[in-house]
C-alpha cells in the first residue's frame, strides 16, 4: 500500500490512536497520509508521530531553521472540533 497516495482502509472517525515511528520522513505524499489518518482519528483521539533527526514537513518545505531534534507531537484532545 502506498500510504502516501491510497486511502487508508479504515472508516472515517474510527481508530483510536495513531502512532508513527520513522515513517513520515519516508512518504513522498506525507500531506495525505496526514489528511488519511486525521480522517481516520476519532473524536479526541491520540496521533503519535516521531521523525528522525529532523522535521521532514520543514525540509521539504525548504525550511532552514528545521534542526537535527526527535520531535514527538500529540495533538490536544480538542483537536478534531
């Protein structure tokens, strides 16, 4: 499955917890795979998301600030209002 270019196979507003581990910074189509799980995601629910040494959404937008951190982001539980 190309997750950067196929819907992912789950129900809209279905799954709980989304978690990724060094994965986003391997999707040439990361910004529908992030629309894919944020369709995905229940009310209130939980998207883990870790890069590898760098932010890929900055890089690939050209970002020069982006640094060499390992980011953790979760939403706040308001997130899907």
């Amino acid at each position: 499955m190309d997750v950067g270019k196929e819907k992912l196979p789950f129900e809209s507003d279905s799954v709980d917890i989304v978690f990724s581990y060094h994965t986003l910074e391997h999707i040439d189509g990361y910004l529908f795979c992030l629309a894919e799980i944020y369709r995905v995601l229940k009310h209130k629910g939980l998207f883990f998301i870790s890069t590898k040494g760098r932010n890929p959404v900055r890089e690939r937008q050209g970002d020069p600030s982006y640094g060499g951190q390992l980011e953790l982001r979760v939403p706040s539980p308001m997130s899907k209002e």
